[in-house]
C-alpha cells in the first residue's frame, strides 16, 4: 500500500495513451492490484472516470470468476 502512490500517477496517466495496448495492460495492473489488495484499493480509484472504473470493475469480475468462480465485491 505504501508504494501505491510511487506509480499509480504513471499508470493512470498511461490510461489516456493513443495506443490501445497500453490502455489495455494498465486495465489488467490495476486489475491484479485491486485482487490482491481488495477494498483498500478503492479510494486510488477515485481519479479514474466512470468508464474507466467501469472497464477496471468488468475485468476483475471476469477474471476472478476465472481464477476463484466468484466475482469480486464492486467498486461502488
């Protein structure tokens, strides 16, 4: 937790990268970040806009439903 704020400004500036790819890794670290810390992720959450949390949010549930068979709780 204590590192989050040493690297999330970069990662959620890349969100906003011309190239699709870029978009889509920082979708999937924000992603395995916000598994394995759980709700205490949320609050660094709060800079990113309604469709990028909503992409965040549709991703974690797919993929913990595959890793574990049950979504994660929701952002909101």
């Amino acid at each position: 937790m204590s590192q989050l704020p040493s690297f999330l400004p970069a990662l959620f500036d890349a969100f906003g990268n011309q190239n699709a790819d870029v978009r889509k890794t920082v979708v999937f670290c924000l992603v395995d970040i916000y598994i394995i810390l759980g709700k205490a992720f949320v609050p660094y959450l709060g800079s990113l806009s309604s469709t990028q949390l909503r992409l965040v949010t549709i991703y974690a549930n797919r993929i913990s439903q595959a890793r574990v068979g049950a979504p994660v709780d929701s952002f909101q």
